[in-house]
C-alpha cells in the first residue's frame, strides 16, 4: 500500500495520525539545524514523535568500492530510490502496525544507515522472530502523533504532494557556510544546483499548497507559529491510500516510453548542439571539443537505449511518464560531462 498524491499525511484506522514535510533548500541553507530545532520544539511542546531523516547522513559519500570517487548524479538517484523504498518500508509498518524487514534487493550499508537514524530517535527497535531480524515500531510511534521531516535537497520537482518548508539562503551564505564543512561540496555543484532549483509555487502545482518559504538567517524556528500552524493543517487534511498495480505501471512504462523515444532523440540532439555551441563560446580547444562530442553523443545513445529496453542504468525514476523527466536526468549527465572540459580552461 502506497501513499497517494496529495497533502502530506496519512491518517491511520484506530491510530495516530501521520505526517510527512520535506525541508528544501540549497546546500548549506541551514536544513539540517532546522530540522533539528523543529524535531525538539514539537517534541517538547506538542509530544509529538518526530523522526528527522537526513538523506546526507545515509547516503554514501563515496562509491561502495572504497575509491573515493563521487557518486554520479544517476547513482545519486539510484541512491535515493533504495532510501525511499526502506521510508516506504517503515510507512507501511506504521500504517498496518506490523514489524519491519529489509526489502528485496537492498544494500546492506544503506539499510543499516536508515535502520540506525530510526532507533537512535526512538522510532523502532531490534527483535528476532522465528530466527529472522526485524525491527519493531517504539510504543511512541503507534500511541502519538508521527511527523516526519525529511530533510534533502529536492531540487527535482516531483509528483508528490508534500508539506514543504522551503528554507530561502542566499548563494553567498551557503557558499561561505559549504566552505566551512570538514568534506565541502564543489562550489560549481552548488552553482548548478541553485540555478535548478524550483521554490514551492502553489499557483502551478497544486500538491504545493501546504507549502512555507522561510528565510533561513532571519527567522528561527523557535519563534515561528507559522511552522506549526502547517503542520497542524497537514495533519488534519490526511490523503487516501492506493493499491499497487504494479502491471499496470509497467505497461504505461512501456506505452510512454515508445511515444516520447522519437521526441527524446530529436530534443537531446538539439541539447548536444547548444552545449557544443556554449563549449566553442567558451573557445574549449578543438580536440577536446571533440571528445566532448563524442561524450555526449555516446550518453546520449546510453539514455536512448535505457528508455528502450527500460534498464535502469541513467533514467533510475520508477515510470518514465513525461519527456522533462529523460530531458532533466540527461542534462544531469551532461553537466558532469562537460565540468571536466570546463575546468580544463581555469
């Protein structure tokens, strides 16, 4: 059982209610001590059980083989889809009051990360059942309210209707605070994402409207009442539940992948060309602009064969359902493709 577009929260036969608010905002905006400070101020005011998860804290900050390497944005992705699968996971137990396993086919550190950032406040803890490990909902969970915060940079817009607090920073002070960090993010990953990023707009999306955009250097959580008062509205507006079809997503996968394949061709095409035209205007020498076409041509046969076959190696998202969401994930790939040129030039 999945949770369905709408406002952010599930109400639960018999049991406490259940709410879901995504923090966003740039690296650096200050999410993670908001969310900390919002975690204890609605434990000790409102006796709520708030669990915060930190996609940062979970998720490996580099590849699996020890390289040291930075993961790219499509294993990024890969990343997150498995984390959301185990909130998924913990959901359902909240939602039908069972035990808790590690889904099929996850990756053991990733699961432990999300298991360990779960009991350390308080939300499950261990057991062995008939010889198996599984983990058991905290009484607090099922006997109060449950709101969790998630706190990660969400600057892919999706489909899901979520309480959001959108924390405002300018660039400079994430820039300053990022170079602060014992391991900084590149200053040019902070740039693109800043240009990416899509502030909460009610008006065009109407699963934003329980949606609060908050000036991260000028107004602490402790005194904010508007805070509260969205997650009170969230809480009182639950969404419907849906049943998996799981057929029926892979038939739609299939259907819309065959619509938009010519469209992907024609519009990645035009894609290449202007970055080629932005590499020449940034007088890249001529042989690396030659690699670079290579490059992206052979990313681009990649991403085609991908939503062909319906493999998962770049386009990681469930079901590919509009011709943005290949466009947003090739130009992803891309702009790590053409950093390693453009840095060359400085």
């Amino acid at each position: 059982m999945k949770t369905a577009a709408g406002s952010g929260e599930v109400t639960v036969d018999r049991r406490s209610k259940l709410g879901l608010c995504v923090l966003c905002g740039l690296p650096a905006a200050g999410k993670s001590t908001f969310a900390r400070a919002l975690a204890l101020r609605l434990r000790q005011e409102r006796d709520w059980a708030v669990g915060v998860l930190s996609y940062d804290d979970m998720l490996p900050p580099a590849l699996p083989d020890g390289a040291g390497t930075q993961p790219r944005p499509s294993q990024w992705k890969m990343f997150r889809q498995e984390l959301l699968k185990h909130l998924e996971c913990f959901l359902v137990a909240v939602i039908g009051g069972g035990q808790m396993s590690a889904p099929p086919n996850s990756t053991e550190a990733v699961w432990e990360d999300f298991i360990t950032c779960l009991k350390k406040q308080d939300l499950i803890f261990s057991a062995a059942l008939e010889a198996q490990p599984c983990h058991l909902l905290a009484k607090t969970v099922v006997s109060r309210p449950l709101f969790l915060v998630l706190d990660d940079n969400f600057y892919y817009q999706n489909s899901l209707g979520f309480c959001q607090l959108f924390l405002d920073c300018p660039l400079e002070t994430c820039l300053l605070r990022n170079g602060q960090r014992p391991q900084p993010l590149p200053n040019e990953t902070i740039h693109l994402m800043e240009r990416k990023i899509e502030k909460p707009n009610p008006e065009k999306n109407s699963w934003e409207h329980n949606s609060l955009m908050i000036q991260s250097t000028a107004c602490p959580v402790e005194a904010s009442l508007e805070v509260t008062d969205l997650l009170l509205t969230a809480l009182e507006n639950p969404i419907k539940c849906v049943e998996d079809n799981t057929e029926q997503k892979e038939t739609d996968r299939i259907i819309c992948s065959t619509n938009i394949l010519h469209k992907a061709d024609e519009t990645l095409r035009r894609t290449i060309s202007q970055t080629m035209k932005e590499a020449k205007d940034e007088q890249i020498p001529l042989n690396n602009l030659k690699r670079l076409a290579e490059e992206l041509n052979r990313l681009k046969a990649d991403f085609l064969e991908d939503l062909r076959q319906g493999n998962r190696k770049y386009l990681c998202f469930q079901q590919t359902t509009d011709l943005s969401d290949v466009i947003s994930s090739f130009c992803d790939e891309r702009d790590t493709v053409v950093q390693k040129y453009f840095s060359k030039q400085h």
